[in-house]
C-alpha cells in the first residue's frame, strides 16, 4: 500500500519530521500545504496516477480498478 499526505500543514509537517517520518514515508509521497486551495491534494493524485500509469505492475482500467488485486481506486477531496 502506498500512502501520501497531502495538504499537510507546517506545524505537522515540523512535528512529523521531529518523530521520523522521513523513516517510513519518502519526501515525495508528501505534500505540504500551500496557498492555492487543493493545490497539495491535486498533487498528490498527480503523483498517484503517474505512478500506477508507470508502474505496469498496477494496470488500471477504465472503471478505476486494478484487476490483478482488485481495489477500487479513491481519494477524497
């Protein structure tokens, strides 16, 4: 499973990082913040899609599911 934050604020951001997030969840899986409302969400599904589109071990359909493991693509806005 990969897992992104997005729209993070700084102060958790500072307090993620002071526990060891960087441990267990890349940089690049988190988006902080910022002044355009979403703008750190819409990136995150950026992100996500690029990735499932690159990775041909997760093909996605045209109905959003993965067939080799069946869940059904989300994301909240």
């Amino acid at each position: 499973m990969t897992v992104l934050l997005a729209g993070v604020r700084p102060d958790t951001l500072t307090m993620l990082r002071n526990m060891g997030l960087q441990r267990w969840l890349p940089a690049e899986q988190v988006f902080p913040e910022e002044d355009t409302e979403y703008s750190a969400t819409l990136k995150a599904v950026r992100y996500a899609r690029t990735k499932l589109a690159v990775d041909s071990a997760h093909p996605i359909s045209t109905n959003g599911i993965d067939h080799h493991r069946n869940p059904v693509l989300y994301y909240l806005v």
